[in-house]
C-alpha cells in the first residue's frame, strides 16, 4: 500500500505542532512548571529546568517550527515507505 508523502506530512506536522500549542497553553496558564516537576519526578530526577516567561512571538515560532518538522519528517518517511515497496 502506497500513502500520499504531502497528507502523511500534514498529519504529522499537526500532530507534533498541537502537542507544541497545548505545551504553550500550559506556559501561558502557568501550569507548565508543575507539570515539567512532574515528568520528571516519575523519573526518579530532579528538574533543572525553569520554565521562562511566555512570549506570543517565542510560543508562534515554537508552533509553526514544529508543524514544519513533524510535516518534512512525515513526508520523507513517507517518500522512504513508498520507495520500499
């Protein structure tokens, strides 16, 4: 079975830069440090990160950027599949 490379693209690259928007949602709403104490916590660490200040044009760039990463590393893995068969 061969899959479309641009529609694989797009369902990747939503589904990577809505995990992105819903980590900006948390930074705005000042849930994300909580959560970062969290994850880490159940991994047995200690966290040494603190989460910065929000900023629109830092949190558009973090969304946009990775819609376009999730959506070249969906076409190529496409494009890679569809070569193989």
């Amino acid at each position: 079975m061969k899959f479309n490379p641009n529609t694989v693209g797009l369902y990747c690259g939503a589904l990577i830069s809505f995990c992105h928007l819903v980590w900006v949602a948390m930074v705005g709403f000042g849930w994300a440090q909580g959560w970062l104490n969290f994850i880490f916590g159940l991994h047995f660490l200690n966290s040494p990160f603190k989460v910065g200040a929000f900023n629109m044009t830092t949190a558009l760039v973090l969304v946009i950027f990775t819609f376009v990463v999730g959506y070249v590393f969906g076409w190529v893995a496409t494009w890679v599949w569809n070569k193989m068969k």
